[in-house]
C-alpha cells in the first residue's frame, strides 16, 4: 500500500493526498472508509406516476401554498433552503414539488439525521402516493435501496453516488450532518441538479455556505393554525427551587410533559428519584417508549436532547432543567419548544426553561422566536387587510 497523487476521492471529494491511497488496484480514502455499502446499478422505479392515484389529504394554508410554489419556480435555476418555524409543516410544503417530479420521472432523495423519523416520514408519503416506490433506508432496512422517492438516513447517502436528480436534507444543522464535512462532502454527490436544504435553525458554517453557494432563501415564520409560536418562560433560580417548581408543575398538569435534562447522566438519576420514564440514545426500546408516551394522555418522559426534533406529540408541555447548561445551545432550545402546540388538534402545552445563570444560548432562543414572532405578525395582518 502507497500513497499515490488523487485529485479527489470520488465519493467525498477528500483532497488530502496524506489520506488518499492505493491498494491492489483500488483506490482508497481514510477520510471515508468508515462508511460501508454499495451504490446499487440498477434503477429500480414505481409504476408510473398518475395525479389520480395521489391521496393528499391535507389542505395548504396561502402562506404554505405561497412557499410551495416558489420552491417549485426556484428549484428550476437553483438550490434552495427553506427556513421555517418548527411546526410549519415544511413536509406539507414539499408535497408539489415531489408530484412535480413524479409527474417529470425525476427521482428523489430525502436525508433525515434520525432513523425513527425516516421510518415514520416513509410511511406518511407512501400513504400520499400510493402508486410511487418510496422506500426507507436506514439500519435494519438496507436490502431494497432503489425507488422513486428513496428516505434515508445521512449516513445512507454514502451508497447514492449521483443517483438522485434532487436531494432534500432535512434538519441540515443536525447533528450528524451538522459540523460534519465528510458527511456533507458526501451529500454534494449525491445529485445531479439540485439540492434543498429544511430546517427551523441554521448554524454559522452552514448559513455561510447557503450564502456562498447562492441557495434561494425562502422563510415561513407562521404555522398552519395561523396561531404565533409560544414563546419559553425562563425561572432563572437556584437549582433546588426550579427542581421544586418543576415538580409542582408536573403534579398539576392535564397533559403530557417531556422534561429535557443535558445528559445520560442527569436523566438516569431524576428517573430513580423520580420514578418518571426516560428515553435517551442508550435506550434499546426508544420507539416503544415514544408509543408509550404517544398513548397516555397524562404521561411524562424525561428524555435527553433526542427528543429534541423531528417528533410531534398532541398537548404536551417541555420543561428545560438546567436550560443554561452548555449542552443546549440556541438552536436545540428553539427545537425543544417547538415540540409544543404542533398540528391542528393540539390546544394545551408551553415551554419551561428553568435556569440558574445568565446563559447567550437561552437569551438568542427568546430573542429568535421573539423576531419569528413579528414576522408573522406582519404577515398575518397583511393578509388580513386583502
């Protein structure tokens, strides 16, 4: 084995000639030797697309049809990324543009951080299209690769070299994607025209990225129910007196509560002490601990920052103990309240963060959901005044 003068890898475009090497014959990157699996050949589709067959049975505000149908104008010239408030159904405001692509036999890709969510989200679409091949790619799903609309995890994307004409990826800023260059080098070739990016929150490295690359910027700061996003409640005291009050609220409630702790650690002690459930991302059971929670009306969870996207529960409220630990930077925090009053069915639920001290990560979350406010504000009585 030798290093030997590679422009670029093929699969991650790694430049490094330190990691690139050659061994009997085949070429090979340190830099993504991790990641396993093969690109399949064969081109495996649907039984062709017919509007007919599509069984959409949700209704688009004017604010999501308007977001809509610029996506569908933007994507013919450029990337996209789409900037929207938790809750403001950004999977609703895809559904156009998959149908324009199904109807113009173009195939799809949609990476999601979380396997959970590709497994729920595959299933939502299939009930859409009943006629398209969607398939689910992530651990334990990995015999059929090829269709239509492929979801899968971000990890996944290493077997989709140039298989996709458009690659969604939500959740960009997520960990693992996020601050992860070799995921993301991957991702880049994985389409051949265009890519979109989703999500309520967008780190520094990334934004800068979206601006350099000249991605179209679409933003939707209002919510289906036209109802603005509640804005957290911080108690900024000393941790027994919050763990007090935390407890009285809990007590007291008619509705479900996750309560956010920073780490395994924390969780696992507040579980024996307090006998509540807990779901971390040690947890072997994590979607029958979801159902669990999902069925009682009155359950609490306490639960890592795991939980912190890409789950809707009706009525419940999220309670941040130690909300200015450094594990909860600003965009996990306007993650976490945005678990609340999600979908058209929930009417109970707000966002608690219980502090000690002074914290920029909890001050740039208020500030931010304040100024999302506003926007829709703005947008909602010039709507109204038509």
């Amino acid at each position: 084995m030798f290093i030997i003068s590679m422009i670029s890898c093929e699969k991650c475009g790694n430049k490094d000639p330190r990691s690139l090497y050659q061994a009997y014959g085949h070429q090979i990157c340190k830099q993504c030797l991790r990641f396993s699996g093969a690109v399949y050949a064969e081109d495996v589709r649907g039984f062709g697309y017919e509007e007919s067959q599509t069984r959409i049975d949700v209704s688009l505000t004017v604010f999501q049809q308007d977001i809509a149908d610029r996506i569908c104008k933007a994507i013919m010239k450029s990337s996209v990324f789409l900037e929207a408030v938790c809750g403001a159904g950004k999977t609703e405001m895809l559904l156009p543009f998959l149908k324009q692509c199904f109807a113009g036999n173009q195939k799809v890709g949609w990476a999601i951080p979380r396997r959970q969510v590709v497994l729920e989200l595959a299933q939502r679409l299939q009930r859409y299209f009943p006629a398209m091949k969607i398939v689910a790619v992530c651990e334990g799903f990995t015999q059929d690769l090829e269709g239509d609309l492929v979801l899968c995890t971000t990890h996944q994307l290493y077997r989709y070299r140039h298989q996709f004409d458009y690659l969604i990826i939500d959740e960009v800023d997520a960990f693992p994607f996020s601050n992860n260059p070799v995921l993301q080098a991957i991702s880049e070739f994985c389409y051949r025209k265009q890519v979109i990016y989703m999500s309520a929150t967008l780190d520094e490295g990334l934004r800068d990225k979206v601006n350099r690359s000249g991605f179209k910027h679409l933003y939707c700061p209002i919510r289906p129910t036209l109802e603005l996003m509640h804005e957290p409640k911080e108690y900024r005291l000393f941790c027994w007196v919050n763990f007090i009050l935390m407890l009285n609220y809990v007590r007291k409630r008619d509705h479900r509560v996750l309560v956010f702790v920073p780490t395994i650690e924390s969780a696992t002690r507040l579980s024996k002490w307090l006998r509540w459930p807990m779901i971390t991302s040690q947890s072997t059971d994590k979607q029958e601990r979801i159902d669990a929670f999902r069925a009682d009306p009155r359950a609490v969870l306490i639960s890592t920052t795991i939980l912190e996207r890409g789950v809707t529960f009706e009525n419940v409220s999220v309670l941040v103990f130690k909300a200015d630990h450094q594990v909860f930077n600003e965009a996990s925090l306007i993650q976490i309240a945005g678990r609340i009053r999600r979908g058209m069915q929930s009417t109970k639920g707000e966002a608690l963060f219980y502090t000690s001290s002074k914290q920029p990560a909890v001050i740039g979350c208020l500030t931010i959901l304040s100024m999302a406010n506003r926007s829709a504000s703005i947008a909602l009585a010039k709507f109204r005044q038509q």
